[in-house]
C-alpha cells in the first residue's frame, strides 16, 4: 500500500505544480509585433490580449484595410509566443513526459 500512497501524495504534488504554472501564465505577458513593429499586441501566457500599440502614422482612413490586417498578424505572432512558453512550462513541469491528448491549463 505503501506505493499507492506515494502515488496519491505525487498526484497532489502536482496538482498544486499545476494551479501554480496557471497563475505564472496568467501573469506572463508576450507582445506580439507586425508591420516592422509599427504594431505590437500583448497577451498573456493564457492568450488574453491585455494590450495594443499602434503606430500613429497607420491611424489614417485610408490605412485601415492595412492596419487590420497588422492587427491580426501582431496578435498571431503574440498567440504563437504564449503557446510555446505554456509548453516550455508544462515540459518544465512534467520533466518532458507527454501528457494525455487534450490536457492543457487552459
């Protein structure tokens, strides 16, 4: 019995590793750039977008067609950023161990 309980005190252990990786991402913040950095988003490890820059020059009517779309491929970069440090963090976590398909903090 005695394995069975390392095994349930190592299942707390991380659980509470894990509660701990959710609120450092919460807090992470990435930024996200487009347009040679004429246009920078912030998201957090989580991929809530907690910011935008924007250039003043592209704030013309004439620019709006290009400024959306620097918008959508700032924060893209920004999403791919959070992505690749939440899965630095849960292989930091779990020591490379894969986890099961469709486990993520989220």
């Amino acid at each position: 019995m005695k394995n069975l309980t390392d095994m349930m005190k190592q299942a707390r252990q991380l659980q509470s590793k894990l509660a701990e990786a959710q609120e450092e991402l919460e807090k992470l913040e990435v930024e996200g750039v487009s347009g040679g950095g004429m246009v920078r988003v912030t998201l957090t490890g989580k991929g809530t977008m907690a910011g935008i820059k924007i250039d003043p020059s592209l704030l013309k009517a004439e620019e709006g067609e290009i400024l959306e779309d620097l918008i959508v491929a700032a924060h893209n970069d920004a999403k791919v950023k959070a992505e690749a440090a939440t899965a630095e963090k849960m292989k930091a976590l779990t020591g490379g161990l894969p986890l099961p398909p469709g486990f993520n903090l989220g």
